[in-house]
C-alpha cells in the first residue's frame, strides 16, 4: 500500500507537468498538418460518422426502450474509444520515453498519466457529438441521472490509471505483452457490451454476470444508463464494489511492479 500512495504523490505533485507535457504533445503530433490541432477534435467526430452511416440506416430497432440502436451505440462507444486509445498508448508510454525521463529529475511513473490527459480532448468531442447525435435522432434530453457522469468519469480515470501503470510496466519485462494486449482489447470491443446489448433475457444469465465483472464492461454501460436515465450507479453494489476492487488490484500489482523494477527499466530496453 505504501507504493500506491507514493505512486498517487507522484501523480498530484507533477499534475501541472503533466498538463503542459500533455498539450505539448497534442501540437507536435499534428504541427505537420494544415489544420493541426483540430484533427484532434475532427478525428473523433469523423469516427461517429463513419458508425452512423454503418448503423444508422439499417439498425433502426430500438436497443433500450424507445431509444434507437444508433443512439444507444454511439453513447457506449465514446468512453470505449477514449478507454482503448488510452490503454494501448500507456502501455508503450514507459517503453518509449524511459531512456529520455532517466536523465532527467521527472518520475517515470507519470508516464502512463499523461496518455490519459493526451487523449482527453478527443473523448470530449466525441462525448458532445454523442449528445447532440442521441437529442437530434433519440430525443434525449439532459435529467437527473446525468449528475453521475462525474462518478462514471472519476471511475474510468482510475482504471486506465491502474491498468496503465500495470500494463506500462509489464510491456517493458515482457516484450510480448503488448501483442497481446492489442488482441485482448480488440475482443473486449466486441465482449464489452459497446455493439451489442447483453443484459437481455436473449443471453444466458451466467455468461451476462461473468461479462459485467469487465471493468470496461462496467464503465460503457454506466455512461449509457446515466445519459437515458436507466439506474443509479448505488443500485448495484456488488458490481461497483466488483470494479473497484479490480482496480484496488491492478493499482497494488502495477505500483509493486513498477517501483520495484523502475531502476532497471533501461537495462531492460
């Protein structure tokens, strides 16, 4: 427990780092382009696109009461986006700044953090394309329940954090983790419950309880019942006290990993 805290000190005290190494690298990863910094925002917003024009004429039944399956889609698909793009970047963010960040008196361990921030203009655009696309074709309407956005949000955060800093690690002990990584998460696109609607009578009560124990599982469908007003994050306990605790995990397992081999990152590349 001693190296969380220290690995979440770490965190706070370089957060004004953080932001300017984050915003920094937004502009040199588009200052060749004519439009640069937009793409980060055009991009996004492209992919919802893309989806409306594949699902948007041929899916029109509705997915959870009245909403259409369009409407549905995008809202889960936005956070799983920001989530997969931030887990595949922090798992190489140590493996490919470790040898420039050992020279210098910056802890390595923000790394993976920075991944997070990075990525973060994107899911706003795509989070505001989501709500605009689900008042114009789904009549959805702010309520109430949207207020837990902020715990969904503060959740999401804390699992790429933990899942980062574990998969950082590891990718550099392991040359092959990332690999597999890259396929673990193209099937949890499909087992995350961001295409299809699982928690129905359709499918069998044992396979849909072993999928809600997916923490990315946990946090799409929490985004989706906050935006049309379904439940209340507290009306699942099990599940949250589930999810946290994998967090709980990844956060102990990455932190051990990381500081105990964190003298020796370069020796390993």
């Amino acid at each position: 427990m001693k190296e969380v805290i220290t690995l979440i000190k770490e965190q706070i005290q370089n957060l004004p780092i953080m932001f300017r190494v984050s915003k920094y690298q937004d502009k040199s990863d588009y200052q060749s382009h004519y439009l640069g910094i937009v793409w980060a925002y055009l991009y996004p917003i492209i992919q919802i696109l893309i989806y409306w024009l594949v699902f948007g004429v041929g899916l029109k039944k509705g997915t959870s009461g009245s909403v259409d399956y369009l409407t549905w889609m995008v809202i889960g698909i936005t956070p799983w986006f920001y989530m997969n793009s931030v887990t595949l970047d922090s798992s190489k963010s140590i493996y490919q700044q470790v040898g420039m960040v050992s020279k210098m008196k910056f802890p390595v361990s923000v790394l993976p953090s920075i991944k997070i921030l990075t990525n973060l203009s994107s899911f706003w655009a795509m989070l505001a394309c989501s709500i605009i696309l689900g008042y114009l074709k789904g009549g959805v309407l702010p309520n109430l329940y949207w207020i837990q956005w902020l715990y969904y949000f503060f959740a999401m955060i804390c699992w790429l954090l933990a899942f980062g800093i574990f998969n950082s690690t590891v990718t550099i002990l392991v040359r092959d983790y990332r690999i597999f990584l890259q396929s673990i998460m193209r099937v949890l696109f499909y087992m995350s419950g961001v295409l299809f609607n699982f928690e129905t009578n359709a499918f069998p009560a044992f396979f849909v309880r072993f999928l809600q124990l997916n923490p990315f599982f946990y946090i799409v469908s929490g985004f989706r019942e906050s935006m049309l007003g379904e439940a209340w994050f507290w009306q699942k306990p099990m599940l949250m006290l589930i999810f946290w605790l994998t967090v709980l995990f990844f956060l102990l397992v990455g932190s051990h990993l990381h500081y105990k081999f964190r003298a020796r990152f370069v020796d390993y590349i």
